[in-house]
C-alpha cells in the first residue's frame, strides 16, 4: 500500500453561486429573510487524487467547470463546500491578467505578482532576466501594460509563473490566445517542467494534446465528474460522446487555423471506392511547410462514421523521425486492410517536433468498404471452429 501523501486532494468540492434578478434583491432578502434569489451549481461533489510527478488533463465543454475547479484549486476561489489539500506551492495560469496593473510596465507588474504571492523581492530580481528573456519582451518591459496586447499579456503572465517553479502548476486554456511559435515554447517549457517531477494540472480543449501529456484526465459534464481515470480509457469515450453530438466537418474545421507552421495541402485516396475488405487503402498527403528546416510530425487515423478511431499510425507513434522541408509529398498504404462493411473517414493531422501541438488537419469523408458479409464489428478476425 502506497501511504505517500499526494500532491493535490480534493474532497466533496461544491460551488454554487447565488444569482438575483435585480441587486435589491439582496437587501429584501436579508430584510425579509424569504429567498429571493436561485441558485447556480458551478460545480458539485468534485473528488479525486492526484499524485506527486502526475500530469491530470481536465477536459469537457464550455460551461462544464473546468475553470471554476481550477479556480478554486489554485485559491482565488472559495468552495462552498468542501476540501482542497495541496502538499507544495501552487501557480496557476488562470484568467489572463489576474493580479496584473494596467498602469504598470511590464517589470512593475512582475514585481507586484510577487508581492501578491509574498515572494521575497530578492527571488524576483534573481529570476528578472529570465522571466523577460522567456517571454521575449525586452523591447517592451518597461512599458505599461495596458499598450500589450492580448498575447504579450500571455507570454508575460506564462514566463512568470513558470519561472517561479511551483510544486504544482496549473494551465488553463490561457495558452490558446498566443500565436504557434510562443505556444511551442510553453509546450516545451512545460515538458521540461514536467521531467522534473513537478505536478501539472492541464486544461484544453485540445484532446490530442491531453491524450499525448497527461498521465490521467478528469472529465467534467454539468459541473460534475463525468469519468476520471487513465487518459486513453476517458479520451475515446469523450471523443465517441464528442462524436454525437458535433457533425464530422464541424469537428474538422474546429481545429483549423488559416496561419499556420505546416499545412496539408491536399489528402488524397488513391484507392477506387467503393473497396472491399482485402483491398489496399493507399493515402497521398501533399505538405508545405513555412521554413525548410522545420521538423514536424504527421499521423493518418482511421475512424468510423461517428468518429472513434480504428487505427491511428504516425511518424513519432511509429519511432519514426520528425519530416522537413518546404513541400513534402507522403504515400501511406494499409495493405490487405480487414476492415468489415460500412463508411469510414480518414483523418490526417501534423504536429510540432514532440507530437503535441496541432499544426494543422484534413478529414477526408465516406471512405466506403462494402458489406460483403452479416458479420458485426469493425475489421475481420481471423476465426477457427473445432465442433464436437
């Protein structure tokens, strides 16, 4: 039995907040004492552990929660009920620009934020270098930050807080206003972060990046937990609830971007369709990348129609190197492929040199296999029968 304290517990953790048609509402109800008011159930009997060195994705949709837990573990919330034991220090990556001054520069604010977390100023000054060098904004440190934008505000507020190098850090979906370069860099940042065996707690709506860095993902539906466990057990059966409810090409076009490092040109089936199980299913991928010396990864999933995978294969999934290059042409074949009757799609996407961050995607629809059989399932298996 394992009796070592865990990084993060929480414990019947509960928000509700109390919403009033009109503020004088209040005041009647404090007279009166009669209700005036409804309540709104943020979150609601939240529990799980989380072990030292861990990575926990939290997932779901707009509305689900997510951040308010966030919130409330990183202490600028207070439960309604409830209990949050935090074993070490606890920085987190919230609402862009909490605990910053718009009159401030840069180097006052990175000052104040540590006074709010009642740093030493010798700390601060011993890390001042680094955190303006990570965030590159040597040209506008002493500047006040309301002239930043939205993305500088980003990489200013990251740089800080993962410089100061909390037990645990926790990352909203901050990350998503910055553009593709500095998002590698917090990518990379966070891995090393990671390596070290700190904590992470990582929220996106990205299920790829959650799938590829997480050790386990909690996922949140109306507040409440709706499955929490290892990552490749809660990610497929998201994706599969995910599937019901968006079309194919809403799902294809929410990842895109119109910038971006490496984009897919075209994906092609080379294959005649409709084809048969036995057949071969040969793919052409046509690549452009912005610099020559870019390294980046590729994957080709195949899916059914309500978009769980059937087979997912990529350069860094099969040990293969990063790819390069200006324009890239790729042939992938699945040779004698098993699959039984029915529409499948095909999925392609690139990522950064680790395999975390989507670069870009193409989905290509109604790849038909025939049925030519009443057996169920997904792809054929070879069967033998003794009978006696």
């Amino acid at each position: 039995m394992n009796d070592a304290k865990p990084a993060l517990r929480v414990n019947g953790l509960s928000k509700v907040y109390r919403l009033y048609d009109q503020p004088i509402d209040r005041l009647k109800e404090l007279l009166f004492r009669r209700p005036r008011h409804s309540d709104f159930v943020a979150l609601w009997n939240v529990n799980f552990e989380l072990a030292h060195g861990q990575t926990l994705g939290v997932i779901g949709n707009n509305g689900a929660g997510k951040s308010t837990l966030l919130q409330l573990i990183a202490g600028t919330l207070t439960p309604t009920q409830g209990t949050i034991e935090r074993d070490g220090s606890v920085l987190g990556l919230l609402e862009l620009g909490v605990g910053f001054h718009p009159e401030f520069t840069g180097r006052q604010n990175i000052f104040l934020y540590g006074d709010v977390l009642g740093l030493p100023r010798q700390l601060i000054q011993s890390r001042l270098d680094e955190i303006v060098a990570f965030a590159e904004l040597e040209s506008f440190v002493d500047r006040p930050l309301k002239t930043y934008s939205t993305g500088m505000r980003m990489r200013l507020a990251f740089s800080l807080i993962a410089s100061l190098d909390p037990d645990i850090l926790i990352v909203d979906e901050a990350l998503s206003v910055g553009d593709a370069y500095f998002q590698k860099k917090c990518i990379d940042r966070m891995m090393e972060f990671r390596n070290r065996g700190r904590t992470i707690i990582f929220c996106s709506h990205s299920v790829y990046q959650v799938s590829m860095f997480c050790d386990e993902t909690l996922w949140l539906e109306g507040g409440r937990i709706r499955l929490h466990g290892e990552t490749a057990r809660v990610i497929p059966a998201y994706e599969a609830w995910q599937a019901q409810r968006n079309t194919r090409r809403e799902q294809a076009e929410a990842g895109a971007r119109s910038e971006t490092p490496v984009r897919i040109v075209s994906l092609e089936l080379l294959s005649e369709l409709p084809c048969r199980r036995g057949d071969d299913l040969r793919f052409r991928l046509r690549l452009e990348s912005a610099h020559d010396d870019l390294p980046f990864h590729l994957t080709l999933s195949i899916k059914m129609d309500d978009g769980r995978g059937v087979y997912v294969t990529g350069t860094h999934l099969s040990g293969r190197p990063p790819l390069c290059g200006r324009r890239r042409e790729v042939l992938i074949t699945y040779p004698s492929v098993p699959l039984l009757g029915g529409l499948y799609t095909a999925h392609a996407r690139v990522f950064d040199d680790q395999g975390l961050m989507v670069y870009h995607e193409k989905v290509l629809p109604d790849l038909e296999v025939l049925k030519d059989s009443r057996e169920l399932g997904v792809c054929y298996l070879e069967n033998r029968w003794e009978l006696s």
